[in-house]
C-alpha cells in the first residue's frame, strides 16, 4: 500500500477571491502575482489554493507586491 503524500501547510487553505479581498485588490492581480511567483500557492486539481500563513506574509510585507 502507498502512503499518502502529505503537502506541509499552515492555515486553512484560501480562495484567490479570498486572498484578494484581504488585500483589496482584484483577483486578476492576485492571479498576476501567481504567475509572476510572487505568491506561493497549491494546486488542488483545477483549484488554486494559498495558505492563510501566505496571506500573513503579504501583510507583513505591506504591499510591497503591489510597488514592484
């Protein structure tokens, strides 16, 4: 039997819309910024997912992604 492959993940698991409206951007921008790699994320089949310890980061970064 295969074991399961555990993602190591802090928080809940976040929306982009959730993400976006935390940050009051769009959500276009929150997916720019994953394309860019400025945000790391999960993919959970088509869903894409970032853990609330992301989102925590972001803040504490005071938007420094939106300046570059």
């Amino acid at each position: 039997m295969t074991e399961a492959y555990t993602i190591p993940v802090a928080g809940r698991l976040l929306k982009v819309s959730e993400v976006a409206h935390a940050l009051s951007v769009a959500d276009h921008t929150v997916r720019k910024w994953l394309m860019e790699g400025r945000i790391s994320y999960v993919k959970l089949g088509r869903s894409t997912r970032i853990s609330e310890h992301e989102l925590r980061r972001l803040l504490a970064e005071g938007f420094r992604l939106a300046q570059s």
